[in-house]
C-alpha cells in the first residue's frame, strides 16, 4: 500500500511538472513570439516570481518521489521510477543553470532595454524550456508506463 500512495505521489508530482512545462512550451512561449518585446519582457519577469515557487517545489516532488519509488522497489519498477526521478532532477538542473540565468537577465531588461543580441538568448532560454519539458514529459511518460504495468492490488481485482 505504501508503495502505491507513493507511486501515485510521484505520478501526480511528475504530470503536474509535466503539463506546467508543456503548457509553457505549447502556449506561453508562442504567445511571447507574437507579442512585443516590452510586453513580453515585462509579462515574462512577473511570470517568473510566481513560477519561482510552485516550479521548484513540482521538480522537487517529482524528483524525490520518483526517487524513493526506485529505493523501495526491485526490477524494472526500479529501473524506471530511478530514470524518471533522474529525469526531474535533469528538468531541475537545466532550469537552475539553463532558464534562471537567462530569466534574472529578461528582468533587468524589462526595466531597462534588451541588448542587441536579445534574440539570440531568448533563443536559448526556449531551447533550455524544450529540453526540460521534454524531461519532464519522458519522466511522466515512465511512470505512467510503470503504473500500467503494476499488478493490480489484492482489494482492486476484479472477479
């Protein structure tokens, strides 16, 4: 039972992790394109002190979750819950080292002006956003295939 509240924990973490990042990158990163560059640049900045918090915290569930899943299980269960908490941790370190540094940048410009090569490193903060949703999606992806491969449990079969 312990088992599946956990598992059921790392999936919950790990599909929010994962629809935040893929709304992000389906809607939020079009939306900034096709805006100008003082709205997107002010929106994004705002943005960011709200993502600040809930974002960490969903990298940070989805990781441990997925990590203790692999602790307390053997095989393949292992295997996969450990890829997938590898996984959030990989969304975690690319947005650390990847999408903080470019967003601290985005802020102060949002209140001064963008430098001439701005286009290029909002090109790279997007590209640092699809690598870490595509983390994140493989991560759910992973549980998801763990979950549906789980026996069912004893008071859950079906007669």
């Amino acid at each position: 039972m312990r088992i599946r509240l956990l598992q059921g924990l790392a999936l919950l973490a790990t599909g929010l992790l994962a629809g935040a990042f893929g709304y992000g990158a389906a809607n939020l990163v079009p939306t900034f394109n096709a805006v100008p560059l003082d709205m997107r640049l002010s929106f994004h900045a705002e943005l960011m002190k709200m993502n600040g918090i809930t974002m960490q915290t969903a990298m940070a569930a989805s990781t441990l979750s997925s990590l203790t899943l692999a602790a307390l299980t053997r095989g393949r269960a292992r295997l996969l819950a450990g890829t997938a908490g590898l996984l959030g941790l990989a969304s975690f370190l690319i947005t650390r080292l990847g999408n903080v540094p470019i967003n601290g940048r985005i802020k102060e410009w949002a209140v001064t002006s963008a430098p001439v090569d701005h286009a290029e490193i909002l090109w790279r903060w997007e590209l640092f956003n699809n690598l870490r949703t595509l983390t994140a999606v493989t991560a759910f992806v992973l549980l998801i295939s763990l979950a549906l491969k789980q026996p069912p449990a004893e008071g859950d079969r079906e007669e």
